[in-house]
C-alpha cells in the first residue's frame, strides 16, 4: 500500500486503514432494511472491546471529520444496480427498489464532488456494542448530505464501509469513506448469470462458439487451456500446479465483447488469492510488470499476503496485454 494518496489535487499521507465495517439493518433507510432493524440511523462496528476500533479513531467518545466521493457513490451505485433491479434479498420496499435506484442515483449527481460530515461515537448507548452516528438538525434530520445519502443507498449485508485515517499537511486528520460491494465475493447475482447464459444462446454465433463463450464465463474450455500455454504458472507466486490455477479475466467478462471474452490475452493464470486481489481490483500492475497495491488493503493485510507497491515481477507477461491492462488500472483498480 503507497503511504501517500492525492485527492482533488490534495495530497494526504496515509495513516492506517480499516477494511471492512460491514453494512448493519440499523443503519440503513426503513426501505432497504430486511430484519428487524428499524431504520434507527446508527451504524453498529463492533464490540468496544476491540481497541483497535476505537484507536483508529481517536478513542472513546471521538467526532471526527471524515468525507465521500460522487464519483465512488456512482461506482457503488452501477454496481448495486442488478440488486436493486432483480433484488436477491427480501428488502422492506422490495417491489419499488428499481425506481428507488433512479431517484438515488439522481441525489448523488446533484452533490459536491466531495461531501464532508462528522462521524460520532455513541457513548449515551449502554453496554459493549459500538454505535456511531453524525449531527442531526432535530430528532429526524441529519445535517449533512454525506451520512444521509450513504443510509438510503446501502444494501444490507452485501455491502460494506471501509476507511482510510488521513493526515494532511497541516497534520489534520480526517477520514476518508468509501462504500463496497461484498455480494459478488463469494457469489454473483444469479438473475445476472442466467440473463448472461441465456443472450449467449439466443445470439447468432455457431453452437461451437456458444459452447466456449460458455465456458469462457467461468474460465474453462479453450480460453483456459490456450491461457495456460501461454502462462502455465501464476506470475506472482510462482504455482505451476494447474489444479491451483484460476484464469482470470483482465478486462471482466461481463464487460468484454465475443473476440474479448476468449482472448487468451485478455487473462493470466493466478493462484486464488491473487485472482481475488486482482479480480476485485485491490491490486493491478503497470505495463514495466509492477503491482501497483490499493489503498484500501491495510499495511497488515498486505505484510501478512507478503504484497508490497511497485515490486517489479519479471515473469508477468504484459507484451499483448497492455490495451486490458489500461482498462484494469482504469476501471477496476481501487486507487
């Protein structure tokens, strides 16, 4: 992870990140809730007795300035977008969700490109479990767009906050939020894979190039085996066992066209950590064969996958890869 990120022309030094903080009923909007939560506006982190929690932002009974960005709101919205159109979950307003995702898309293009609010700890609530909110105008509304607008587009349970403690030139500290995605980890939106299956078999292709384009999606067929010849061990840590090989996508396979979702080219073989990394864009490479790490992988995760920025790999086949490895940097990379 670099120790220095620029944001709207700001340069900040990078303290420490926390990861994952994932997404709680209790937080989100009484229309995107799917238990019992009742919209109560406060994000649950943990138990108090995690000290690394409450260290990271400044101790008990902090309020800390942090900030979010239209362009990340945008990402996360994009997506989220096939959950809000073929909802998995059963979500309170389950039915209304496809035109709640364009009323909330439109709300975040309304915003400032950066939205700062305050982020408090709950001190008032009793017992172990961490709470924290932000300043409320009265008892039902929030001060600031920024906390407002992360509740009503959260997704329970497959999403997640993450965040970074910067520290400016001055020495001011402020923290940097950001949502993810964490439901297609494990596991795509299953309406999306069949929609995806069944455009390959009702397009005009022979049945040989339906049964590889097939195949193609979940890395298997001619598109692995030509793969492999052309990279028969992962770059990076060196496995030739091909039974531990996962060939994974450049430019993803949702977004590529016929001629790129087979294009041997477009993919390397990777160990399944890697694979990981890459695939959800935590790490990429350069075209001088340097793994470019992002910020939102913490200085302990990356010395404990023994990953670190701008190491050089010389056995990363980039010549005839370079045009996917644009796209990675551009449109995947975490930066």
């Amino acid at each position: 992870m670099e120790d220095k990120i620029k944001i709207d022309n700001v340069e900040y030094s990078i303290i420490d990140t926390i990861e994952k903080m994932t997404v709680p009923d209790c937080f989100v909007v009484s229309s995107n809730t799917i238990g019992k939560g009742h919209g109560e506006a406060k994000f649950y982190i943990g138990s108090r007795n995690k000290s690394e929690i409450l260290d990271f932002f400044g101790g008990q009974g902090f309020n800390v300035k942090c900030f979010i960005k239209k362009n990340d709101l945008q990402s996360y919205m994009k997506e989220v977008k096939d959950e809000y159109f073929n909802p998995e979950q059963n979500y309170t307003d389950k039915n209304n969700f496809p035109n709640l995702w364009g009323e909330r898309l439109n709300k975040i293009n309304q915003l400032q490109d950066i939205e700062y609010f305050n982020l408090i700890d709950q001190i008032q609530i009793q017992g172990n479990r961490f709470y924290v909110s932000s300043d409320k105008i009265n008892t039902r509304k929030f001060k600031y767009k920024g906390y407002q607008i992360l509740r009503e587009i959260s997704l329970p349970n497959i999403t997640y906050l993450a965040a970074i403690k910067l520290k400016n030139k001055d020495n001011n500290i402020l923290y940097y939020l950001r949502l993810f995605v964490e439901y297609y980890a494990e596991t795509e939106n299953s309406v999306t894979i069949t929609e995806q299956i069944n455009k390959i078999e009702n397009s005009n292709t022979t049945p040989e190039e339906k049964i590889q384009l097939t195949k193609a999606r979940v890395g298997q067929g001619q598109y692995r085996q030509k793969l492999l010849e052309n990279c028969p061990f992962c770059p990076i840590t060196l496995v030739s066992d091909d039974r531990l090989l996962i060939a994974s996508h450049i430019k993803p396979w949702a977004k590529s066209d016929s001629k790129e979702k087979i294009d041997p080219y477009n993919g390397f073989m990777f160990t399944p950590n890697i694979d990981f990394l890459f695939d959800r864009g935590f790490i990429t490479f350069t075209d001088e064969k340097r793994m470019l790490i992002s910020p939102w992988l913490s200085k302990m995760t990356c010395s404990k996958l023994n990953i670190s920025p701008n190491k050089k790999y010389d056995m990363l086949l980039i010549e005839g890869r370079e045009k996917y490895l644009e796209y990675h940097r551009k449109e995947i990379f975490k930066a």
